[in-house]
C-alpha cells in the first residue's frame, strides 16, 4: 500500500548518525518519495523532497529499528513517459511584446517511470512551452493568469483531450482550445506546432495507480 510513512533523513553537517524524522511516500519494495514538507531553516538533508530514495531499517539508540533513507534510486531514463495534464495547469498571460508563437503553461506534469523494478506515477509542476510556426488565429488570450478547467489539442483529425504526451510535435494545422476557470475559451489555431518542458519540476503527489496509462 502507498501510504506516508516517517523516515530518518541523514543530515548533512550533522555529526555522526545525525537524522530527523521526516515525511516520506511508501512506493512499495522499500523505496519512497521524500514528501513535500518545509526544511528547518540552517538544516541540510542528504535527500530532497521529491527525490526517490531506498529505504532500511535500521537499529537505534533506545534498541528500537526504525526505516532510515540509506540512497537515492538513479533515475531509468528509457522508461520515463510525460503527459501534460491541461486541467490543474494554468495558462500564462502572453508576452506582450511577442508574436504570439508561444503559449506558456505552468503544467501539471503526469511522470510515469520505473525504478529498481517499481513502476510509479507522480504528479509535478513543470514550466511547459506551445511553440509554433505560425499563428493563424488567437482567441481570448488572457490579460493575466489563469487556471485551466479542461483542454484539448485538435491535429490532423486526431483530438487529445486533456492529456497530451511530452514531448509533442505536430507539423500541420493544430488548434488548441483552453477551457480557463474565468469562464473564457482560449483558443490558438497554428501551424506546424510543439510542446516541450522546461527545468525540473516540483514534486506535488504520488499518481493512483489506476492513472498509469499502460493499463488502459
């Protein structure tokens, strides 16, 4: 069951066998994601949150075991897969002073991968970035930013709703339709366009497994 369970986190500067007890979520086969929590200012942890770590248990002073981060799990590139998630993004108001080639989300980022043998899910918070060749017509773009309630991607007969693959290409015409939480629909038509990430993202939750789009 993935559920939080507390871990010793080994301090950095800490002195020998320095460790606090910290927040992590269970993935199962003893590896855990550290979880989103404030770090005590002046302090140093060996593992970040967000950072996929395995765990042991380990005796302590009193004679008790308990499960302490021993080392980060390398990352899998070749099993890593992204879709950007349209609902739970916000789409950011244009550059003013651009053509309007480029549409900039901060995306709710579904990563799907697999670690010394466990396949998880997580969700994080990703700069990604619509880039086209050309604009034909630009709807209700945005005077500031605002989150979007559901989305769809329009491309050579094909629609993705809600869900689109990272990285994306389409050279044809494409329409992007934003429905935003003000009650306005952006749309961009264009055309040859790509969607693409940027930077590391902010781990926000473990994805349920009925998610991993493998399964479908």
């Amino acid at each position: 069951m993935r559920g939080v369970t507390v871990v010793q986190m080994p301090l950095l500067d800490g002195g020998a066998g320095g460790t606090r007890p910290v927040s992590c979520l269970s993935l199962g086969d003893g590896l855990f994601v550290v979880d989103r929590q404030p770090l005590p200012e002046g302090e140093r942890w060996m593992f970040l949150p967000g950072q996929v770590v395995r765990c042991e248990l380990r005796e302590v002073s009193d004679g008790t075991m308990q499960l302490e981060a021993i080392a980060a799990v390398p990352e899998e590139r070749a099993t890593v897969r992204e879709w950007l998630e349209l609902h739970d993004s916000v789409l950011r108001a244009p550059d003013r002073s651009g053509d309007g080639a480029e549409v900039q989300v901060e995306g709710y980022v579904h990563r799907w991968e697999t670690r010394a043998g466990v396949r998880f899910g997580l969700g994080l918070i990703r700069p990604v970035v619509f880039r086209s060749s050309r604009v034909d017509r630009v709807v209700a773009s945005p005077t500031e930013d605002v989150e979007i309630a559901d989305g769809s991607l329009t491309y050579s007969g094909r629609v993705l709703q809600n869900l689109i693959p990272l990285p994306f290409d389409a050279p044809g015409d494409a329409l992007l339709s934003l429905l935003l939480c003000d009650g306005t629909t952006f749309e961009a038509a264009v055309t040859g366009c790509s969607l693409s990430a940027s930077a590391d993202g902010r781990f926000v939750e473990i994805l349920p497994e009925d998610l991993d789009p493998t399964l479908a």
